[in-house]
C-alpha cells in the first residue's frame, strides 16, 4: 500500500504526494529517510549524490535519479521533465533549489551541518538566484551524460529506479 505525504512546492502551498511502494518497504527502510530526487544525467548532480553518499556515514540518504520511476510516482510532469532542481523528500515535506542544499547539509551534520547554517544567513532569494544561475548553467560546466549513473553493487539499496 502506498503511503501518502504532504509536501510544501513552495513556502504558501503544499502538494499532497503518493510514496511509492519501494520507499515503505523493509529493503528501502521507508519515508522516514531522506530522498534525494537529482538530476541522473547531470555530472554536477551525479558529483553531489558521491559527495552525499561519502559523507552519510549512516547510510540514511537514499537517492533517485528525476528521470526514474520514484520521482515520476512522487512529482509532475513539469518537475521530472523540465530538470530545474534537486528534491529533498524527508519528514513529510519536500524542498527545492538552495532550501534543499541547506536541509541536505543539516542532515549530514557535523561541520556540513554549520556549513548549511552559514548558507542558511544568506537570504532565500539570493541563494536562490545562485542556484538557479548554477542550475542553467551545469550541463556546459560540469559535462552531460549520455544515461542515468548505474549504481554500484553496494549503492544499489540507496539508489531508488
């Protein structure tokens, strides 16, 4: 059966969304753990989902590419076609552009945890408009590929379809 969650889309409103069967059973250990909704064709967003996975020392984030069936049964059409953020799904709510890159450092704690407090200072429609200037500009940065990474043997209980 699947679960359902309420998510923000922005801070006035909030979409209801179906959790997929595959994040509520015992193998992907349910909502409660972050999901990571990235980019899977993007080199930037395939470097960041490394630089989570190094650093999640317990292994709680789980990941799914925007292009996959996790993302396409938790978000529109608009968010899995037009490839403009990451999606951070954790404690029933979703976050979006710098909001997410704030909350993902918060969850890794340590000094990623004071790094995303002191991003966190900076107003939202500035981290924003940084974001979104990375965002554009990502593919001609930090390169393009051809298909969505293939997790490794031992990534493959943290990387959803």
């Amino acid at each position: 059966m699947n679960a359902i969650l309420v998510c923000p889309t922005n801070e006035e409103s909030t979409q209801t969304l179906e959790v997929p069967d595959c994040m509520n059973d015992t193998q992907h250990a349910g909502t409660d753990r972050p999901l990571l909704l990235f980019d899977g064709v993007c080199g930037l967003c395939n470097w960041y989902v490394d630089f989570v996975m190094k650093r999640d020392l317990k292994k709680s984030f789980q990941f799914a590419p925007l292009q996959g069936e996790t993302a396409r049964k938790l978000l529109g059409e608009e968010e899995t076609t037009n490839l403009k953020t990451v999606v951070l799904v954790t404690g029933g709510e979703s976050f979006r552009y710098s909001s997410a890159i704030v909350r993902i450092f918060w969850l890794l704690g340590g000094i990623w945890g004071i790094a995303g407090w002191l991003i966190w200072l900076i107003p939202k429609p500035l981290r924003d408009l940084g974001y979104r200037i990375v965002a554009t500009n990502r593919y001609r940065w930090f390169g393009h590929r051809e298909q969505c990474r293939m997790p490794t043997a031992e990534d493959r209980e943290r990387i959803l379809p």
